[in-house]
C-alpha cells in the first residue's frame, strides 16, 4: 500500500501495455511512446473514451425524466414483508424544488423533499435518483433498516490491457460512518444489485469477482476479491492510512473548499493496472492524490460492470439528519467499445408473502414484451427474491414447465438465514424457446418449501422486484481484437476534463 501525496496536476499516470509491442512499428511512425497519448488523441485533443455520461440538462426541477437511458437505477430497502410494496419514505435531498444548488451561503440550504418506494426501475427511475445543473444525484435518508441505491452502465469496462475509470463526485462533510457511496466492477453475470461489506445490516454480499472501491468517511478503500463470495476471498482488502490513523480527506487537506460546499466536484481516477490499483482524488490545485495498492497474482477478471452505490444504515444514529446526497458527473472510462445490453422490464412486481401460512400453489402473473432479436441474442432474467426458499420460487414461461429460481446466495437444503432474509439478486438464463416475439407471460407460483419456522417475522411465500430481461452482451465477453494500424484506445493515455471549482454556475 502507497500514499502518493500529489501526481502531475491533471495528467493521469500511463501504463505498460503488451499492445505496445505488437505496434511498435506503428510507434516509430507516429511516435507513440509509454506515457504519452496516441497521435489520433493529440491532434483531436480528445481522450478515446470507450463509455463517457455527462449528464446534460437543466431542467427546471429534479428530473427523473432527464436521466440518461444509458443507466441502469435500483433502489432497494430493507423492509418489512408487509410493507415491501405499499410504504412509502421521504427524506430531504440537495437542490430546491426549482432545482437551486446547495450554495452553503443560503440559509436554509436549498433541498427538497424525496418520497423513495421499491417499485421503480430504470423506465420510471425512483425519485432518489434526479437531474439538476447539468449533473446526477444519487440520495437516500433514514428511511428503513438499510438502503442502497445502485447505478450503473449497461455497458462493461474491458481492463484486459490496462484501464482508467474516472467520475466526478461532491467531497463535502457530514455524511458520517453511515451515508456512503462504494463502486463496485464485477463480472455482467455475477451482478448483485444490493450487495455490502460484512458490517452492514443486509444480506446479500459481494459476488466471486469483485473489486471494491469504498469511500466512507471520506477514506479510501480498495478491495478485490475471487473464488468465494465475501467475506471469503478476499486478495486484497486496504484502507489509507495517515501517520496515526485512516488517512481521512479532511485530515489530508484540512482547507480543501469541497469539504464545505457540497457544490463542488472532484474528479477521481482509477487506474487498473495488471497487478496494481492506483486511486487518484483530484486536490484543489488540479493535481492528484494517489492512493496505491497492490493486488497479488493479477486481477481476477478483466471485464465488468461498473456499479455505483449509495449506503445508508440510520445515518441519523451518526447524527446526520440532512446530508444524504451525492453528486456526480462526467463517468466514463476506457478500453474497447463493448455493446451495452438490452433491457426489457416487466409489467409489474410479484408479491406472494404472507404471515404464517401461504399456501402451496398460489400463483400471479406478469409480462414482459420482448423482440425477435432480444430472445436471438442470449436472453437472462434478471431481479431480486425476498425470503428464498429453495424450491418454493416457481416460473413457466408462457404455460411452458415450471422453472426453479434461485438467487446468487441460498442454501439448498436448509431455511433463509435471519428473519427476514433480504432481497437478494437473482439471474437464469432462458432457453429461446420458451419466448416469443410480443408480449410473454411469466406466471410465479408458490411451490414446495422446506419445514422451516414460522415464528417471529418469517413469512411464508416470496416477492420478486426489479423483473427484468437482459440481452445481447450481458455476461458476453468481447470481439475478438483485430489488428489495426493505430494504437488501441485501452494504450492512449485519456486525459480528464477540467473540474472548475463550482461545476454548477447557476448555484448547483
């Protein structure tokens, strides 16, 4: 583990690439050399971004409507059966109702009032996920035992040869041990929407592959993981730390302006290397602060999607009663350009609980309507099961046999773990057969389930949210490479944006 104080203002740090020598000749004609950027870059200016967002819009109020398409939205709560579907919770978010910007000089501070529910997908995002100034926020209060709201691309980060992976988001103060935001790249396949570390109050954990980058408390954390599910496997699993304790932003630089303005943006840059991770935070003077850490034997995985989350576990008990906001923009990262999925969401949520006994055999049904080029191009369903039991999720396919759906995480022979047992993600592969072009009908059915306690909060029965079909380059992996006469856009060197100190003139 390395603290790098400061890198060159605004000039991320190059990687040695095997590609650099399958084009060496084409370096010595349009001198391309380690650490510097390819011609096609200098001359256009431009870094050869495979994925790039930048939230354009400025809407007149928080918008879910200006959201890019190009996301995915999740939020998931810890909720009780009864209630997964019915309760609603509202808490304060950043930015006025006429969209005006957190500016710390306006008393009280601009916000606006957020009602959160587990119904939304990404074609009718929940309202924690809004657009204001030209940029995103993701917002969750103190609204159940646990909440997490994910975001990401459907489209995958390919590190094969080296990669950088760079977002702009707010550095300010107050969100506490318990109001935190972590990105996490996995594998398409091995996908779980609302997973945490070991010490939060939710079941679902982070998958086989995984790297983690945490920032609670405003210190970083780089962790990546393979072979068993966490808190197993773990590579590697660091925290900064200063000459005493964890290198916390506001100890690193105590007059830094972003810890008091939540209007102000840095950008953090990642950089993937064969075995090593560097995490670059952007300082006040445009230079970066490197946080390094090794990772033993080399990455585990080379392709991935990049989820961005927000925790909160009762961050009033950190006395945080206002402070649930992140902002970001400009997310993007390099490497070769990877088809993003389709997606095809189901008409409704599934709810089959119910407290004491539901019987074996009840049924609900939804649809989901899917092209012929969907159902050709490698179709999965995917969502979350609340209180699995092995054996009693039930799916046929327009009338077709009955499917057993299991989430990730489940222990085949035995009950859910806790009294709850959260939402936990699922993903099954269909067979083309069982779909058909139009609308299709998936009918759950409550099967048989093991003798297990019905005492205390257990229900008996399941629910099923976030239905959805998933196509064309989920879980895929990449084109083959072919070769070419420039230098592939994973070996130029990108180089970011300027952040100005208030990205939101306008007071965002």
């Amino acid at each position: 583990m390395i603290h790098r104080p400061i890198s060159s203002p605004k000039q991320p740090r190059s990687f040695a690439s095997s590609a650099l020598a399958i084009f060496a000749a084409v370096a010595a004609v349009c001198s391309v050399l380690v650490g510097s950027p390819s011609v096609t870059a200098a001359q256009s200016g431009e870094p050869d971004w495979a994925f790039e967002e930048t939230f354009d819009g400025d809407p007149s109020s928080p918008s879910q409507a200006a959201l890019p398409n190009s996301l995915e939205y999740l939020v998931t709560h810890r909720t009780h059966p009864k209630e997964h579907f019915t309760r609603e919770m509202t808490f304060t978010a950043d930015h006025g109702d006429d969209c005006a910007g957190p500016n710390p000089a306006v008393s009280p501070l601009p916000s606006h009032l957020v009602t959160t529910d587990q119904l939304g997908n990404s074609s009718d995002p929940d309202e924690s996920f809004f657009l204001c100034k030209g940029h995103m926020m993701s917002s969750m209060g103190d609204v159940s035992a646990y909440s997490v709201s994910s975001f990401w691309p459907r489209q995958q980060f390919n590190f094969a040869d080296g990669g950088v992976l760079e977002f702009d988001v707010n550095m300010n103060l107050g969100h506490g041990d318990r109001s935190w935001w972590e990105v996490m790249i996995v594998p398409a396949d091995q996908l779980r929407v609302a997973s945490g570390p070991l010490d939060s109050a939710i079941d679902e954990t982070y998958p086989e592959d995984r790297i983690v980058l945490d920032f609670r408390r405003q210190a970083r954390r780089i962790k990546v993981g393979t072979g068993e599910i966490a808190p197993n496997g773990w590579i590697t699993n660091e925290r900064q730390f200063n000459q005493y304790d964890f290198a916390w932003w506001s100890d690193l630089y105590r007059d830094d302006p972003a810890l008091n303005d939540r209007r102000e943006r840095r950008t953090m840059r990642v950089e993937i290397l064969d075995d090593q991770i560097v995490w670059g935070i952007e300082t006040e003077d445009g230079s970066f602060d490197e946080f390094v850490v090794d990772v033993p034997g080399g990455m585990p995985f080379d392709q991935g999607l990049v989820v961005f989350k927000t925790h909160a576990y009762h961050p009033e008990k950190d006395g945080n009663f206002d402070t649930y906001t992140f902002h970001w923009d400009n997310i993007r990262f390099d490497g070769p350009v990877i088809d993003e999925y389709d997606v095809s969401y189901a008409s409704d949520v599934v709810y089959l609980q119910r407290n004491g006994d539901r019987p074996i055999g009840d049924t609900e049904t939804v649809t989901v309507d899917l092209t012929a080029e969907e159902i050709a191009n490698g179709p999965a369903l995917f969502g979350q099961v609340h209180q699995h039991q092995h054996g009693q999720v039930l799916l046929s396919m327009n009338g077709g046999p009955n499917l057993t759906v299991d989430p990730f995480e489940f222990d085949p022979n035995g009950c859910p773990n806790g009294e709850w047992n959260d939402w936990r993600t699922f993903r099954l592969d269909l067979d083309p057969s069982m779909l058909q072009p139009g609308t299709n009908t998936l009918t759950w059915t409550v099967g048989p389930r093991p003798n297990c306690p019905t005492g205390s909060s257990l229900w008996d029965g399941f629910s099923i949210k976030a239905l959805q079909v998933q196509s064309d380059g989920a879980g895929s992996p990449p084109p083959p490479s072919v070769p070419s006469t420039t230098v592939p856009p994973s070996t130029s060197t990108p180089t970011p944006s300027t952040t100005e100190p208030h990205p939101c003139p306008s007071g965002g």
